[in-house]
C-alpha cells in the first residue's frame, strides 16, 4: 500500500469494504501533475489504484471500472480530479 493522506487512504478503505481485495495498490500521482490542469494545491488531485479482487472474475473491463466507481462514490470528480483503475481478477 502506498497512501499518504486521508483522501488515499478514504480511496483505500472504501475499496477494501467493497471488493475485499486480495491486493490493493493506491498510488498517489499528485505529484506528477502539480501545476496541470486539476492541481488544487492539496497534493491529492491524481491517483492510480490497482486492485485484484474476486469480486471482478467473470465480469467484462467496463463492469469492472463501474464497480470500483461505484465503491469510490462521490471522491472521482469531487475530491479526486483523475483516477487510473487497474482491475484484475485473481490469477490474470
């Protein structure tokens, strides 16, 4: 896990309490963008998260990137201004 601040680690715990991932990466790529579009100064606008789940084997990419918007509710477009989502099954 590589969190770093309450918005990571909000992404981290929402994450965990609906898919129960087998692994979970959430990577804070602020830092990369600071001062592009989407920079709102916190140092938590970028993000990228991995995450490997039972939760996703036999479900389609699209599904799978819904169902982790779905966990994430309100913090895509709100407090986080970019998301990359690696979704995998256990075993791909």
């Amino acid at each position: 896990m590589m969190t770093t601040g309450p918005v990571a680690q909000e992404i981290e715990n929402r994450l965990r309490a609906a898919l129960a991932p087998n692994r979970l990466i959430v990577s804070n790529d602020s830092a990369k963008h600071s001062g592009h579009s989407g920079d709102d100064g916190s140092g938590e606008s970028h993000f990228s998260v991995t995450v490997e789940s039972a939760a996703f084997t036999g479900v389609g990419r699209l599904e799978r990137q819904r169902m982790v918007n779905r966990a994430l509710g309100d913090l895509p477009g709100q407090r986080v201004h970019a998301l990359a989502i690696k979704a995998i099954a256990p075993g791909e």
